[in-house]
C-alpha cells in the first residue's frame, strides 16, 4: 500500500516535525549515525529511514492514534508501533556533560498527562500526569537537561533531585521559581514572618528574575506544540522517550 505522506516531499515535513528541511536534514545526519552502528538482522523496515523518522515526529507532532496516522505512510499499525518504538530513543537529547563558566541556567517543571498510570499520579491539573524538570540555559533558550518523569504528585522541589536533574547541572549557577526552597537555586526574595513588605531592592531584583526566568515558561509552550505532551499514550518510558525527543526538535528549530 502505498503511503501518502514522505520525507521525499519537502512540503510535508514542516506540519509533520515542526522543522524546516533544513534542520529535518540535520535531524538526519544525527539519526544517521546512531543507526548505521546498530547491527542488521530480520526482515527490512518496510520504509526508509529519512519517512520511518517523518513517522515518529509526524506522531509526536499531531498525537494521531496509530490507525490514523500508519495508513498515511502507507504501513500497518503493528509497524508503525514497531518504528516508534525503534527510533524515538534514537531521537532522545543527550544532556549536556560541561557548562562553559558563567553559564547560567534556568530550571523548572512541567506536567505532562499521560495515560500510563503506573508513572503518572493525580496532580494539580485534575489529570494523571507526570513531572519533568527541564533545564535550558538562559543565553540561547536551549534545552541542555531533561530529568526523568516522576508521579505528577511530586512537588518540583523534590522532583528536582529525584529526577538526576540535579546530577546533571552540578554547580553551576541555575534560576528557579519560589518552589524550590533549600536546594540552593537562585529564587526570588521573599518577605520573613512578620514582614510588612520586601526593600525597594529585592523587589527589583525579584521583577528581573522573574523576566529571566519566563524563558523557560517559553520553551514550554513552545515544546508543547507537539501535541504529544497534551495527552501522552505511550506506556512506560515512552514518555520519557518522547519528551527528550522533542526536546532536540525544539532546539534545532531554535538554533535553525
């Protein structure tokens, strides 16, 4: 059966990936590369890489069911299953290892629903979510760490420190939000017990914090246009899996 959508065709890959063709291409040379070191065994795919990997965006992008969006490349929904479950680790951000000094980075949480109940919990939107910590740096409003979900019950604070998150940033200088009490983060100044009102100062400095630290609320409606983070169905670190992958889609979007 012939499929409908290709990455033969430039025009379909911007509304199915979020990314230019240019970027697509460079999405491909990463791809590429972790793929060509995997040994081959069993029956060919029965797409080439360049559309199995149009596949997997296409879904993250539009959160279609597998019975919609397999006839589209022309594939069975068992296959379709098959290559997200292939290629979505192979699409995962790796987490940056160093920090250039005077780097600064800004952290905070997002809650993503996912149908999985056995890694999501009730949390504050009424829905079985998970927690992700994300860390992007100030200065290029990049993703550089990605913590593992927890329940969504988990208060960012503790999430923080759970999720490797905090491994992964060591000690340089990162921003958060008031939730972040005693793990050492720069927050806002708040007023002690019993006082009336914070110093002129502190106020300016929580007004510029908080202009800085929108940023990442930035990023997190940006990365939410793959509506994948809206309803998640993956099972286990499916979730996990796509969150990292559309991660490196909004940095090489953002990057260009």
């Amino acid at each position: 059966m012939a499929g409908v959508i290709t990455a033969s065709e430039p025009s379909w890959i911007a509304p199915f990936t979020g990314l230019s063709p240019h970027c697509f291409g460079k999405l491909m040379t990463v791809v590429r590369r972790v793929v060509s070191d995997e040994p081959r065994r069993g029956r060919p795919w029965s797409l080439p890489l360049a559309d199995r990997v149009l596949l997997v965006t296409a879904y993250w992008r539009t959160n279609l069911t597998l019975r919609q969006l397999a006839p589209l490349f022309g594939v069975s929904k068992s296959a379709a299953d098959r290559i997200i479950d292939h290629l979505g680790p192979k699409l995962a951000l790796q987490p940056r290892k160093r920090f250039a000094r005077g780097t600064v980075l800004i952290v905070d949480g997002t809650l993503v629903p996912t149908r999985d109940h056995a890694v999501a919990e009730p949390s504050k939107n009424y829905r079985y979510s998970t927690n992700h910590q994300v860390v992007i740096d100030a200065d290029t409003r990049l993703v550089v760490v990605v913590g593992r979900p927890l329940p969504g019950n988990r208060n960012d604070c503790r999430a923080w420190a759970k999720s490797g998150a905090k491994d992964a940033v060591g000690k340089t200088m990162t921003i958060a939000d008031g939730g972040y009490p005693g793990t050492g983060l720069v927050m806002p100044h708040r007023r002690a017990k019993g006082q009336g009102y914070l110093p002129d100062w502190k106020q300016e400095h929580n007004r510029s914090h908080k202009r800085v630290r929108a940023r990442v609320e930035h990023v997190f409606a940006r990365m939410k246009s793959w509506k994948i983070l809206r309803d998640c169905r993956l099972k286990g670190d499916g979730v996990h899996h796509a969150m990292l992958g559309i991660a490196r889609l909004h940095n090489l979007a953002l990057a260009g």
